[in-house]
C-alpha cells in the first residue's frame, strides 16, 4: 500500500568531506518545525544491523563501509509538513 505521506527522512550529498561534516556537526539536533533532525554520515544498511543501537558513526566507519568518494549524508526526523524546497 503506497500512501504518499513522506517517509521522515533525505539525503544530502556534498562537493566535500569537510561540507558534509560540518553540515552533521552543525545541524545535528537542530529544530525544524517542531521537531529535532538528526544527521550523520549515508551508508548502506545490513537488514541485520537495523535493530543495533543509532549510535553516530565516525569518518573512518563510513569510509570503510563504502565508497572514498561519499560525501552523502542522511538527515533524519523531518517533519511531514516540510517541502523539498
């Protein structure tokens, strides 16, 4: 069943490792709307890792899970009533 509600979270890609950690470091727990994101470094999910803590993950664990070049970022915990603007 396919609802169209928004799933709550996006992705964010950088031109650099130092954009995309300051962008963590920085809007980690900021307020939108009404409620606080949550920002850390883009990797790929094991199904088997998904019920281990959401503990933030450190440059070198994304490095050696995937691609040198990632500078993607996952931000978490948006409301429904933001846009993609």
């Amino acid at each position: 069943m396919h609802t169209q509600k928004p799933k709550g979270y996006g992705f964010v890609a950088y031109a650099t490792r130092q954009e995309a950690e300051r962008a963590i470091r920085i809007m980690n727990g900021q307020i939108i709307g009404t409620r606080a994101i949550r920002t850390n470094w883009a990797v790929r999910k094991d199904p088997a890792d998904q019920a281990k803590d959401h503990r933030p993950l450190n440059y070198l664990e994304v490095f050696n899970a995937s691609s040198a070049a990632n500078t993607t970022i996952y931000v978490g915990g948006i409301t429904n009533e933001l846009t993609g603007k």
